[in-house]
C-alpha cells in the first residue's frame, strides 16, 4: 500500500526550517517502527557521562594531575618531580599522537564523542530546551516577556553554578583540591591560584551561555587540522541516496547542534561526526520500511560502517599501509612508554664522587675519597637506603647505613669511603656501588672510580 507522508517534528532550538521541496509516495511498511535501543545518540550519552565522571575523578584521585606549586606531575598512580620532564614530555605527546591517529583513522571522533567543549555545550542546550519547556507550561498564563526573563534567570543560574563547579575541577588539574576549596570559600581572588579560578569561572560561564559550539566553528583549531590528517578513507557520516527516496523532512537538519545540512557534503568544516542525523534519518526512513540515508562511511567512496563484506581489519580502519605503520608506531611507542614506567623506581639515587679534593690520607692510615649523594623519595611511603659496594677493603662511613628518607623529601649527603693505604695497587680503581631502597626492594648499581696517591704504588 502507498500512502501519501507528511513529517512534521517538535520544532528546537537549532530549527532552520526548510520548505518540504517534494513530497514522495513511500510503502509505509512498518509503522510501529521504533529506533533501536542501542543508537549513536544514546552512545554517545553513555560516553559523555562517562568522560565527566573521569574529567572530574582525574584531579581529585591524582589520576592525572599536573601540580604546579609543588612542581609534581601525577599520572596512572605515579608521581613524577619536575626533573622528571622527559617522561612527563614524551607522555603528553603520545596522548597528541593517539588523538592525531584517531582523527586519521576515525575521522572527528574526538569532535563528536569525547571534546568537553561539545558534551558542556550540548548540556548546556538541552538544559535550556528543558527549561523553557518547563516554564512554558508551569507558567503559561504569563505574558511571553514574563516567561523569557524567567527562562533566562534560571538558565543563568543553574549555568552559573556548574561553572564554578567545572572550573573548580579544571583548576584542581593545577592545584591540590583541598588548598582550592579553601581559597574558593574565602572567595580569594588575589592568590594566583584564586585569581586563576575567577577567570576560568566567568569564562566557563561566557563560553556555555553565549558561544557553545561557535566556539567549535570559529575558534578551535582541531576542526581545520583534521581537513590536513583526514584523507579519503578516513570514516566520515555521509548521505546516500541510491534510490531517491529522501522525503525532505529535515529531521537530519534540525538535530544537527552544529546548524549543517550532511547532504550538503560529508566533509562540511562544522561536521563533528556525531552521527545524531543518522539516527534521525533512521528514524524516518525506518517508517517506510528503509535504512537510514546517513551513514558512518570510510571516506566518500568506500564501505559503510560495520560492512561485514569487508576484511576484518579494513573494519576496524587498518585500511592502508599508511594507517598499520600508524598503528605499530602506537604500539611501539605504547610499550616504550610502558617500559619506562615499570622500571622507574620511586626512590631515586644518585650518587657521584666529589672530586674537588681527589683522595685524603687519615692518620688512621687509610685514603678516604669523597662522595656526594642525593636521595629523592617520589613514592607515597617513608624508605630507608642501604648502600655496599664492591671494593676490595673498602668500607663506608656514614653513621648508619640505613639513611632514612621520607615519601615526598629529597636528602643530600656526603659521604666518604675508606681503603687501607697499600691495599690498592693502582692509581684509579674501578669499582661499584650498589644502593638498596627498602621496603620497595628496588635496585641502583653505581659504576665509580676510587683515587689512590701515587706514593702507594708497588
Ligand atoms: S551533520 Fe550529522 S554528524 Fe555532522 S555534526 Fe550534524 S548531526 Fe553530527
Ligand atoms: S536525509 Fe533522512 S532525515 Fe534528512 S531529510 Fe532526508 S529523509 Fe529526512
């Protein structure tokens, strides 16, 4: 049977309506169509809440946090000191790789799922839609002006407040939690630290009342720089319409946050990928019985998503030599970077001679060379250090060979060793320090030299 469709939706905020240019006759083969549970619009709900909680769990746990009073870089459980810079330096550029990989295989993904910008953004209009229509039937006997001041105090509000909470966490990235709160409590803003928090508040507050995603339009950079890493597989939502059978109903338009029409072009600079018009194209064209129009698609020309025709890594994106060599160089980097974390140890130990003075003779009759070392306890729990060595009658003389060394301190000493003045026959004597930290059991071994007088030789 052939019916005659109109579509008419619940107009939103981002309505740019369009004359319906045509109107087709579609078999309505299925009207108790529903969208599928599981769609791109409710995953990319369950990933946004997904990256608040960790956006906010981050700082607060030390997940991830870069503490600039205290010079102290926390990442995955580690703590990292400044002096650190290397690890922390080839940390964050693996993260830029990963998302300079992503845009190349998966295209804005970024954009669409994981950007705090877009997912504030979208909060912040579905917040205002909820609103308005709240206050639009509680107070429907008041005059429209009565109702836009009223729908614009509670916006404001219920936005000024999450400001101050977002940028409370995105300045506890900086610093400690605790100390922040005590500043935001006492309203300090004349602190770096409370100044900063001011700052961050009211442009949080600018940027979610006023400029949402024409910030993702006009300003941000990543949109203009996934034309240069995006080629013609990288996955895009495209429109096809093999048989013609669009009935012009905009839906694809009207959920679109970013105000674009996909079958303009899949690669329109404001298109974040988010797939919300493939949901909506499903769920008109999935009343006549049809798949949606819209599709995730690898570049213009090539398969669909999830095309089961398709090899299985040209599934997953490895659809080029270019993309596996951008995938082993993760891996590779990946386990580079995992390497170095699992053999880093939390209490450091360097030791070095202090070769302004190159030996002393005691009236003991030994020769004494001067050592100078550093401990540095980056770990969350007090240690204590043993050093022995493996010089021939050597000795070391330190009060206690257990230097006690608290979680976060870093200790100086000098530090002599000792050999009986005609136990060595040579001028330099090579030798090997071996530092113990307890209770992580951990291992340094030094190689150093020992100076003997010249006098002393055979
Ligand atoms: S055109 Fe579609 S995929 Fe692109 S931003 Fe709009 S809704 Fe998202
Ligand atoms: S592409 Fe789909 S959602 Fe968009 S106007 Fe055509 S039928 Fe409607």
């Amino acid at each position: 049977m052939n019916a005659e469709v109109i579509i008419k939706e619940n107009p939103t905020i981002n309505d740019k309506p369009k004359q319906v240019k045509t109107r087709k006759k579609l078999p309505v083969v299925n009207k108790d169509f529903k969208l599928e549970k599981y769609n791109w619009h409710i995953l990319r709900r369950v990933i946004h809440v997904v990256c608040v909680a960790v956006f906010v769990a981050l700082p607060f746990f030390n997940i991830m946090r870069f503490d600039i009073p205290r010079q102290r870089f926390y990442f995955a459980g580690y703590e990292f000191w400044i002096n650190e810079f290397a690890i922390i330096f080839f940390s964050l550029l693996f993260l830029m790789f990963i998302i300079a990989a992503m845009s190349m295989l998966y295209g804005r993904v970024y954009c669409g799922y994981l950007c705090p910008q877009m997912i504030f953004s979208e909060a912040a209009f579905n917040l205002e839609e909820k609103i308005k229509t709240f206050i639009n039937k509680r107070f429907a006997k008041q005059s429209l002006n009565v109702r836009g001041w009223l729908n614009r105090i509670a916006v404001y509000t219920i936005l000024g407040i999450a400001s101050v909470f977002l940028a409370f966490v995105f300045i506890s990235y900086f610093i400690e939690p605790r100390d922040l709160f005590g500043r935001l409590i006492s309203f300090d803003i004349v602190t770096a630290g409370g100044f900063a928090g001011a700052v961050v508040t009211l442009i949080t507050f600018a940027d979610f009342a006023f400029l949402r995603t024409t910030f993702c339009k006009t300003v941000c950079p990543y949109g203009y720089l996934q034309g240069i890493l995006g080629d013609n597989d990288t996955l895009v939502v495209h429109y096809r319409d093999p048989k013609e059978i669009c009935v012009e109903c905009n839906k694809c338009v009207r959920v679109c946050h970013m105000g674009i029409d996909i079958r303009n072009s899949p690669y329109q600079i404001e298109c974040i990928h988010c797939g919300e018009c493939v949901d909506a194209c499903k769920s008109i064209m999935g009343k006549f019985g049809e798949d949606t129009l819209v599709h995730y698609a690898w570049g213009e020309k090539g398969e669909l998503l999830g095309d089961k025709k398709a090899p299985w890594y040209k599934r997953i994106g490895l659809r080029d030599i270019k993309r596996i060599a951008v995938f082993a160089i993760i891996l590779i980097y990946g386990t580079a970077l995992f390497t170095a974390f699992s053999m880093r140890h939390s209490v450091m130990v360097t030791i070095a001679p202090n070769r302004a003075t190159l030996y002393r003779k005691g009236e003991d009759g030994m020769i004494y060379n001067t050592f100078r070392m550093t401990l540095a306890n980056r770990g969350n729990k007090d240690s204590t250090v043993s050093l022995s060595l493996d010089l021939p009658n050597g000795k070391i003389n330190l009060p206690s060979n257990e230097i006690p060394v608290k979680a976060g301190d870093s200790i100086q000493q000098e530090f002599e060793i000792s050999v009986p003045a005609k136990s060595l026959e040579l001028e330099v004597n090579h030798f090997e320090i071996t530092a113990v930290a307890n209770p992580e059991n951990t291992k340094d071994t030094f190689q150093e030299t020992f100076i003997m007088p010249v006098e002393t030789k055979k």
